[in-house]
C-alpha cells in the first residue's frame, strides 16, 4: 500500500468521533485524492470540535446521527474507528460487498518508513510511552515522534514528514491491536507494561481481551533494521508465560523489565511516586538501551520529566494536604496502583460509570490504604458494597458531585494526609471523558482557602 491507493477512491470514515483519530483519517484521506464520506452515530451538535477540524475540506460530506447500509455498501475504502468491534454489522455489509475495511493504524503501520515503537498494556502504558520518548530524544541525533493513544501529534497528518531515520513511538490500546490481524502486521519494536482485567464490556473475557492485546507481539518479523524486539514485564504472570513463548523465536530479541533494574543513581533523578512508576521507568529503559540511549543521558534527562496530566499528576498541596489527579485510572486494578503509590493517610475520590469489572480487590485495598472513601457516580454503591464487604465499618462517604466530593474530602483531610481522584471507573455518567474530570478536579482544588 501506499498513499495513491487511495486518490479517486471512496472512502468511508466510519466514526468521526471526539478524540481527533477520525478527523486524522478523513484529513489524511482528502490529501490522498479521496472522495471521502464520514458517517457517525452522534449528532452534528455533539460533533461540533471535530467538524470544525475539517472546515478547509470543502468536498467531504457528513452523514451523521445514523449510519446508512448503503454507504457501506458502495464505498470502495472504509476506514473504521477503533472503537467499532470486527462484529459490527455494518462493517459486515461492507465486508459482503467486496469492500476494502481497513483503520487508522494498520494504514499507518502499512506506510510508516520509520521503525516503529509499539507500548501497550493495561495499566502505565501512558506514562511508559511519554518516557520512552523523552529518554529517546535525550541522543538528539534522531527525530522522535510520540503518538497513538497519547495523544500528542496526530498519526497520519505527519507521514509524509516521518523519515526512514526517525522513530516513532506509540501508544496502543487493545481495540487498535485487536486490528493488526487484519494486515498481519506489528511494531518493530513492542512493550507489554502488565495485564489485569480491562474493556470486558468490548472484549467480554479476560482471555480475549489478552488475545487482543498479544497481537503486538504475534505478527512481529525482522526488517531492515534487523529483529524484532518483544520486551516483557518480569512481574506480569501473562507477560512472563508470552515471554516464554516467544523467546526462541530467531527473528527477535526478547527481553524482561522489572522495577530492580532501576540503578539507585538513575532512581535519584526520578521524581514520580510509587514503585509502578518505577516499573514505567524501567519499562522505558529497557526500550532505550536497545536504540542506543546510555545511562549518562538517561540521568541527565530524567529530572525534566514531569507526571503526565490526569496521572497521579500533582495538584497542589493547601492547609498541609496534597491533592493528587488520577483521573486516567479507570479501572480498579489502576487504583489500586495508585493507592499503593502513597506511605501517607490517604482519602480517594473514586465511582464511576460501570465497564462490568470487579470491585472486591479494590474494596480491600482501600480498606488497607485509606483512611476514607467518598464515592460518586454510577458505580458509587458497588464499590461501597465491596469495601463494607472488607472492612464493615470503614468510613464511607456518598457525593452526587465532584464538586461535593471534593468539599467532603477537605472536610476529612488532616495536615500530612493526601487526597486522591482515582476513580477505577469511566467517566461517561457524569463527564465526557476522564479529561474533563479531571480538569474539573483540578480547578476545585485550587479553589480550596488556605487557612
């Protein structure tokens, strides 16, 4: 494949979205010569940002608040969002009609003259991406570029730009790697972070959503540049038991990360809490050293890097109490995570909108870490359920805000204890993404008087 596959062709973006991924497809598609068609189950009122996005492209049209089997149909590309399972019956009538379905990021894996870096898992891949990017750049002698579910530079607006000396590395969630099946393709170089149970409500087993997640490793085959290089993570029971798997395999290097690799000289320069982010940073390294990065400039770039927005990123500390924003955990195994960062009294602000997954461990871990709970959201009384489960009598508070419950927790805290957002759950019932909870975390903190 290359860009001129696509110029005369129809294409159908499949999900505009709110993220930035379809704005990038259809941007990318116009440039390429298409005739491109988007199509979204939402509205135009709730599209608003995106479609402002693509304002310049005069020729592309909107067919929006439903998708339309004719579409589908007569399009010769359609290009799916992430977020649309195999399954989905519309992309099944375009599959029946001979159409070719494809996505953001098996196009991108198709073109891209760089090698890639693949990151996924279930919980820190965010934070192990931007790492990885950072100690990366610290050689100064190659372009990097950082994207995928990060955020940051969007995929396919910067092909052309993205040269055969240059890395590229990426966050990847499952329902991107669930698509590399497709095109038998992954990353030249991949890291698992950890698995725990995630996105049941898409994947509807743990073992599938594990399947999802191995393609990362699976299609790997040495390139140009040499092996494939599977990095896995030494306290992981699954990651170990794919280690095993792979580690024979001639056309890769396989290698394990554990948070002990971490020398005390580099853990100096490192300013983030708790041992899993000791894990990222180790995880991070480990990419690194296989790309040339020596200790020296590990070191020396480390203290720069800060928390990233909405991940266990500091808030402010007011009357003795440090607020800390964890609003990317969205799953209990993520909170967890986050409670056993802090030695000190701690309060967490958790609930949510439900994703189907079990709360018992982490019920009991905040009876063993926290002093008080103040729940909000839809999931508010699963969660108080799993932590009266534990501890009967363990202090538990209801908000029917965020505003409240951060009122609440000031109320509680005391001098050297510290308030933590981690609400092991989505953010669909109250906000429309973990983003604006936490933004709006953020600026009720900041709003508390000192005394």
């Amino acid at each position: 494949m290359d860009k001129g596959f696509f110029a005369g062709r129809k294409v159908l973006v499949m999900g505009l979205g709110r993220f930035g991924g379809g704005v990038d497809v259809a941007k990318f598609a116009c440039s390429a010569g298409a005739k491109v068609t988007v199509t979204d189950l939402a509205a135009a009122d709730k599209l608003a940002d995106s479609i402002d996005q693509l304002k310049d492209f005069k020729d592309i049209e909107f067919h929006l608040g439903s998708h339309e089997p004719a579409d589908f149909e007569k399009a010769d590309i359609v290009i799916a969002n992430p977020a649309v399972p195999p399954d989905n019956k519309f992309l099944k009538i375009a599959r029946q009609a001979n159409r070719f379905v494809t996505s953001q990021i098996n196009i991108f894996l198709e073109l891209c003259p760089a090698p890639i870096i693949g990151i996924t898992g279930s919980n820190g891949k965010s934070t192990t991406t931007a790492l990885t990017a950072h100690l990366l750049r610290s050689r100064r002698d190659r372009r990097v570029w950082l994207s995928g579910n990060i955020g940051n530079e969007p995929l396919l607006a910067n092909i052309d730009k993205i040269g055969p000396d240059d890395l590229v590395v990426l966050e990847l969630s499952s329902f991107q790697i669930e698509q590399f099946s497709q095109i038998q393709k992954s990353p030249k170089a991949a890291l698992l972070t950890n698995l725990t149970p995630n996105h049941l409500d898409r994947h509807g087993t743990y073992e599938n959503y594990c399947a999802a997640k191995e393609n990362i490793f699976k299609f790997q085959k040495p390139d140009a540049h040499g092996r494939a290089i599977s990095i896995f993570n030494a306290e992981d029971k699954v990651s170990m038991e794919w280690f095993e798997k792979y580690k024979n395999d001639s056309g890769r290097i396989c290698i394990k990360f554990s948070p002990d690799d971490v020398s005390k000289e580099i853990r100096k320069q490192f300013t983030l809490p708790g041992r899993a982010n000791l894990s990222n940073l180790a995880a991070a390294i480990a990419i690194a050293k296989q790309f040339g990065v020596k200790d020296a400039q590990i070191k020396a770039c480390l203290p720069k890097f800060k928390a990233l927005p909405h991940r266990l990123e500091f808030v402010a500390q007011i009357n003795g109490v440090r607020w800390y924003n964890d609003s990317k955990a969205t799953t209990p195994a993520s909170s967890i995570v986050a409670l056993e960062s802090f030695e000190q009294p701690e309060i967490i602000i958790a609930g949510g909108s439900d994703k189907h997954l079990p709360f018992d461990e982490f019920g009991k871990k905040i009876t063993q870490k926290a002093k008080a709970a103040i729940l909000i959201g839809q999931t508010a009384p699963k969660i108080a359920d799993a932590i009266k489960a534990a501890q009967p009598e363990f202090k538990i508070e209801f908000a029917d805000s965020l505003a409240k419950a951060v009122e609440l927790a000031n109320h509680l805290a005391e001098p050297g204890d510290v308030v933590l957002l981690s609400t092991a759950c989505a953010s669909y019932d109250m906000f429309t993404n973990y983003e604006q909870r936490g933004e709006q975390f953020t600026e009720l903190v900041r709003k508390i008087p000192a005394k």
